[in-house]
C-alpha cells in the first residue's frame, strides 16, 4: 500500500507551492501557565496543530485530527470521536491529561471521559501537545504527557455557517459569529452532529454550545469561557465483549472558567482564574431495558487557580498555586469529596548569549484521600545554531487512581479501594531542527520507569478484571515528527512522523487490560498537494503496530477549497475499506464519503 501511495506524493504539475500564511513554529509562543516559551525555546518534545493544519485535515472531531501526528495513540470506540482514549508513548488513557486553555478537562472519574470536549473542532486555534513528564508544569496526570487546546477569540466580526453530509446518515450544522471591537471580543458557536451509524447501534447525537470573551481593562485582560456538550450513543461492544451490542450512553460535560491577567508591573505578571468542570455519565447494559443494568455518574470540580511570571536579572521566576475541591454522587461507585492543593514553583536560567537555557522546578501537592508528594524536575536545551536545538528533560510524575479504578464493581469486573497512587521518573534528549520557510524536524529518545502502575489483570480468562498495583512498567523508545515545506511543484507540504516503544514489564501479569495494550510501531504521513492557491488535497496514511492486536494500515483524504467567505471539503476515509480495531474489538468504520460547505459573512 505504500507503494502505491508514492505517486500521490511526488506527482508534480506546472503549478507552484506558495507561502504557508499560517504562523511560523518560531513565531508561537507555548501556552504554558506560568513560564510562556516559543516553540524553538521549549526544551521538550513538542507538537503544534495549527489552524491550518486542522482546516487541512480529514477529521471532523479532535480526535481524528490527533490520529495523524506521531506519538499520540487514539484508540477509538465508534466514529468522529464520540468515545475515544488518548495516549502518548504508551501510557494508558489515565496517563494523558487534557487541557483547554490551561484548565484541566481530565475527569476524575476515569480516563475514558477526558475526551468529551465541551469545545467543536471549529472554535479551536491550536493544539499543542506535549510529549513526556508534564506534572511539574500541569500537575497531576500529566503522567506520560499533555494535550492543550486553546481556542479562538477572533480579531475580526463575522458570522459562519456550516454544514455537512455523507454515508451513514452523518449529517452537522455549525453556527459562529464573532463580535470584535478594540477593547472587546466575543465569539459564540453552536453545533450538532449526528449520524445513524455504521453497524448496528452506534448511531450518535453530539451537541456543543461554546462561548468566549476577552475585555481589556483597567486591571487587566479578563477572558470568560464557557462550554457545553451533550451526546448520547449506541455503544455496540464499547465496554464488555463484542457480543454485547444494545448498549448505550449519554453523557453531559460542561466547563466554566473566569480569568484574570493582570498588566504587568514591574516585571511582574500574574494571572487569575476561577473554573468550575462537570461531567455526568448515564451507561446502559440494554438500551431498551434500563432497569436490567443502570450507571449513573456525576461529578463537579470547582478550583481557583493562580499562576505568576517574574523577570529578573536571573531569568525568569515562575509560581503557581491550584486549589479545588471534587464532589462526586454515583449509584455505582458510592458518594465522594476530595480537596487537591498544588504548588508550583520553577526558574528559567538563561546564558548571557541566549544559546543555553536550563529550568529546573517542582511541583508539591497534597490529595485529602492520599496526603503530600513532591515531584522536582528539570529542562535543558543548548543552541548550536539559530536553527539547531539540543534538548534534554527529566522528571518525576505521577496519577492518582479515579474513582473507577478505586470503587467500580459488576459482574465482570471487581473493585480495589486500596488502590495506591501510579508512580514514574521519566527522561528524554533530543534535537531540534527549526528553518522557518522549508524544513522543521524534532527527535528523541525517551525512558519512562514506572512504578505501581495501575491495571486491570486477570489470571484465567473467566475470572473479573481486578485493579491493582502489581506491575512496574519501564517504557523507552525514540519518536521523531518532522515537517517539509518544498519550493517545487504541486507538493505544498510533507509531514511525516515515527515511533517506537518498548514497554517491558517488571511484574508478572498473565493477563494485562490496558498497561500492555500499546504501539510498539507508528508510521504518520501527511502530504498536502496544491492544485491552485485556493484549492488543496491532503493525504494521510498511518501505520499501527499494536502488541495485542492485529497491524493495520489506514488511508484517509480531503480535498478543500477556501475562498474569502465560502469554503468547501470532501472526505473519503478508510480509503482502502481496512478492517481494523483500535481497541477492546470493536470494529472501526471503513470507507466513508462526507462533504461540507461553509459560508462565512
């Protein structure tokens, strides 16, 4: 099959790439909550989705967009993202914490609902994913790495409608309007997605309502955000054996954050933010018999939060305090509270020439339910030239067990309250290669010794799935994304990108859940072919070589037009009909035509 994609990629015409208008690597800064860093600055494995890039993509949900970018993992259930894991470099899904503008969406109740982002894949600006040890700058659950999502405020008016169709019943409309002044700007949208499902009862309803603001004042830049998803699915084998094909779910995820940055004096700036998240889960065994087998979730974080950067003559100083309290009520997992309090505090030391930057930080933090740790760490990075960076981090991390692995317990699977918090000391070195108009690459080997890593293990295949601290983990490979941006013909833009792990495990498990259900080999290739300045053909292949499933091979594409105000995309994917399975058995969709339109005034 790659061979018979290479004339896709090398086919050239008389036509010629232009300028990408989309911001340059070196020109983004990272949206760190404390210490803001460019791209070329940041002394750790790191991807940045642009808004170009998203718009080039064949996906219609977050998810499918994170599919094509090496050393993240999803692993789906359904399709356009209605139930999926996110994973990097092997680590399970409760190891990835998931942000939208800094505010923590990762549910405490499990991994599976980090996901259900109250946010559409239009109101997204960039997404910025940070690979390896993350807990000292987010906290915990940043075990493996960080996913952050920072949204739109435009800097223009406009309304936008969009639409779109295809097999399966999939249908959507999208409506934006954005009001921007000089000291105010809003942006609201509205979505629904739906579709009837590519086998039997996995048909879908996803509805978003989003809002942002942003208003200078005397004090400062005060942003309000505010985000709503309500879904509800057929999950055929989502959750039990394949066999199982009439459950169903509904799930409702708000979030709510008010924010505060204050205009800096001297040197000093420090931001503000109140945020309140809620997520509420509704399982059936039997979607037409709700009495037989009933979950209902619901939980509420509310927090304050604040974070400030101070320059001095050393560099910069970065503290940070994050206090929330947890309320969960669920007829499964019991009634719960817990008060999480967290300290930050990091300095950035940089040489006289700029070439040598050193961080070193740590994180303290105190769980009502686990008491107090402290997890140091430090970054490193040296310019050989203005475009060559060495790099190198490490650090401690670590992720309290959810309420799911503490308390759940059906027939199939028992419950562990004793359950300790997950542990690893991480570490990576790398290189990076920024030129700003043709070439950008980044590599690194890494190493992630775990310990008391939570899982769900079995010693013969009858018994339940049973939670516990019984395997230490140590996870090493090399990962690499680069991306080239060629003056020939046709040919607009190659990205590729590789990874490999090795994920060994020190304790013996007969049989493993999720700890072992990892890549060993992932092969991302985008290639983006431009017909005319208005007219592009994107063309994404990934290659998965999974240690407990079978290999798989995955072709998708999009062909877009974008004028000044109408816009159109038609997506084939799963082009070559692969089956294939992502996780738990259930089959993913194969080859699906949709379009769309949009019109933006």
């Amino acid at each position: 099959m790659i061979r018979s994609l290479l004339p896709l990629l090398f086919v050239s015409t008389i036509m010629y790439a232009q300028q990408d208008s989309s911001r340059l690597l070196q020109d983004v800064v990272i949206h760190s909550n404390r210490i803001q860093t460019g791209f070329d600055q940041t002394a750790a494995s790191l991807i940045v989705i642009s808004a170009a890039d998203i718009k080039q993509a064949p996906a219609l949900s977050v998810p499918d967009l994170l599919h094509y970018y090496a050393g993240v993992d999803i692993r789906q259930r359904g399709a356009n993202g209605v139930q999926a894991d996110a994973s990097i470099r092997g680590s399970t899904f409760d190891q990835v914490l998931i942000l939208i503008n800094g505010i923590k969406i990762s549910d405490p109740q499990t991994g599976h609902h980090s996901l259900n982002l109250p946010v559409d894949i239009e109101n997204i600006e960039r997404i910025e994913i940070l690979k390896g040890p993350s807990a000292r700058i987010y906290g915990q659950n940043a075990f493996a790495g960080a996913i952050n999502i920072i949204t739109k405020t435009p800097d223009d008016s406009y309304i936008k409608v969009q639409a779109h169709a295809g097999a399966y019943g999939l249908g959507g409309i999208r409506l934006a309007a954005s009001m921007a002044k000089e000291k105010v700007k809003q942006y609201i949208s509205a979505s629904r997605d739906f579709s009837d499902g590519y086998q039997y009862n996995t048909d879908y309803v996803i509805s978003n309502l989003f809002y942002q603001s942003e208003v200078q004042t005397s004090a400062g830049k005060v942003n309000v955000l505010g985000g709503f998803t309500d879904r509800s699915f057929g999950a055929n084998g989502f959750y039990a054996s394949p066999a199982n094909m009439d459950q169903y779910e509904a799930i409702q995820t708000s979030v709510l954050a008010v924010s505060l940055e204050t205009i800096p004096k001297e040197n000093i700036t420090i931001k503000h933010r109140l945020y309140w998240r809620r997520n509420q889960d509704e399982y059936l065994f039997v979607r037409t018999n709700p009495n037989l087998y009933r979950n209902l979730h619901t939980n509420n974080t509310v927090g304050y939060e604040a974070n400030a950067s101070i320059k001095n003559k050393l560099g910069t100083t970065g503290l940070g305090i994050d206090i929330n309290q947890l309320w969960l009520v669920s007829n499964n997992l019991g009634d719960h509270e817990r008060t999480v309090a967290t300290l930050f505090l990091e300095h950035r030391f940089e040489s006289t020439n700029g070439k040598l930057n050193v961080t070193p930080g740590t994180q303290l933090n105190y769980y009502s339910d686990f008491g107090s740790n402290f997890f140091p760490g430090i970054d490193a990075g040296y310019a050989l030239t203005p475009a060559l960076q060495l790099f190198a981090n490490a650090g401690y991390t670590y992720r309290v067990p959810t309420y799911t692995n503490l308390y759940y317990s059906d027939p199939a699977n028992a419950s562990n309250p004793d359950l300790l918090p997950e542990y690893a000391f991480s570490y990576e070195g790398g290189i990076k290669i920024i030129n700003q108009k043709t070439f950008n690459l980044q590599a690194s080997y890494f190493v992630r010794n775990g310990k008391r890593i939570i899982d769900y293990t079995k010693e013969v295949s009858t018994d339940p799935w049973y939670p516990d601290n019984l395997t230490d983990i140590n996870a090493k490979g090399f990962d690499m994304n680069g991306s080239w941006r060629p003056d020939i013909p046709l040919l607009y833009k190659l990205d590729l990108g590789y990874t490999y792990i090795d994920a060994s495990k020190v304790t013996d498990v007969n049989i493993s859940r999720y700890a072992l259900d990892n890549l060993k080999n992932q092969v991302v290739v985008s290639a983006t072919l431009k017909y005319a300045k208005q007219l592009l053909h994107t063309i994404n292949f990934r290659y998965s070589d999974r240690l407990n499933l079978p290999d798989y091979n995955v072709v998708d594409t999009r062909i877009s037009w974008q004028g000044k105000s109408f816009g159109a995309f038609a997506d084939l994917t799963n082009v070559f009909d692969q089956e294939y399975t992502e996780t738990n058995l259930v089959t993913m969709p194969g080859r699906w035509f949709k379009m769309g339109v949009s019109f933006q005034y």
